[in-house]
C-alpha cells in the first residue's frame, strides 16, 4: 500500500477535546460527596468546633484489641476527610465519646473439613460529642453495618467490617448525611 492510499488519521480539534474535558468535570461533580474539594457538606457541628479529642471508648467485648483499633479508624477517616484537626483533651474543642454496641462475627460458609469460606460481620456503633468547656452534647449519632465478606481469615473480616461502619458514622458528620 502506497503512501497517498492510507487513510489519514482523524483529529480532535482542540474546541472538541475542551468541551469534552468540560462535560465530564460537570458530571464529576454531581457525584455527592465525590466531588474535587476535601470537604462536602456542612459539618454537623457548631461553628467553633474545630478541634476533638476522643475522650472514652466503651466496649463491651472481650476483644481487647477492639477499642484502639476503633479510635485510630475513626481518627483516619476524619483526618482523610480533612474534617477536624485532633488536639489534646485540655485543648480540645470537643470531647468524642465512642461506643461499642455490638460486634459479632461468625462462620457462614464452611467446606466440607470445616474449613470457614465466608464470614458475616454485624458491627453497631454510638458516637457523642461534646463540648470541652460545658460538656453540653453537640452531636450524637449511630452506626450499622452487617456484611458478609469472603475473606482469608476472621480478623481480615472483622477489620474491614469496623472500616464500614466507621465511615458510615463519619459520614454523618455532615449535613448531606
């Protein structure tokens, strides 16, 4: 095939690649809490709350590993949010209270060596927070997920189904929740 009988390639013209690039950042952020800056939505709190402090984790649990696990997903998830800064108790503006209301996990799917395939997660949190000058409740809020996950072992399962109920509640932080 000589040189004059292959097809040119076509171009988009310039104005063309524009308007696409425009369209779909307009369609972006009509995507909720997806959209380009840290922080949608109004937080939940008052104005001057700026800074929190999680004052106690109740656990009622014989997992002992439960509670720091559950202050550092929910301080992760508020910091990525850019939310809250995290200050020190004397210095907060806000005291958090956490609480475990039920964490269950069991076997859903065994073979037939009782090897576990699946695993059903039921977690259920409380979070209160209050002012640190008055100790005035200024927000109070719950949290539920059930899930069952196809996972290596029980603790993979338990961490991922915290992870969930801990973004849901954090997600109630602002007004779009």
């Amino acid at each position: 095939m000589n040189a004059a009988a292959r097809p040119t390639p076509r171009r988009i013209a310039p104005s063309a690649l524009l308007l696409l690039v425009l369209a779909a950042a307009c369609l972006l952020v009509g995507c909720g809490r997806y959209g380009f800056t840290a922080q949608e939505g109004k937080l939940a709190l008052p104005e001057d709350v700026h800074t929190v402090y999680v004052r106690s984790v109740e656990n009622p649990t014989m997992l002992t590993w439960l509670p720091a696990r559950l202050v550092s997903t929910f301080r992760d998830e508020v910091t990525q949010r850019h939310m809250l800064e995290w200050s020190t108790r004397d210095a907060a503006d806000a005291l958090v209270d956490l609480e475990i209301v039920r964490f269950a996990i069991s076997s859903s799917l065994l073979t037939k060596e009782e090897t576990t395939l699946q695993y059903s997660a039921s977690v259920t949190l409380n979070a209160r927070a209050y002012g640190r000058a008055d100790n005035n409740l200024l927000w109070q809020r719950s949290s539920s997920w059930s899930e069952t996950f196809l996972a290596a072992n029980d603790q993979v399962a338990r961490e991922r189904a915290l992870d969930l109920a801990v973004q849901r509640l954090v997600d109630q932080l602002t007004d779009a929740y």
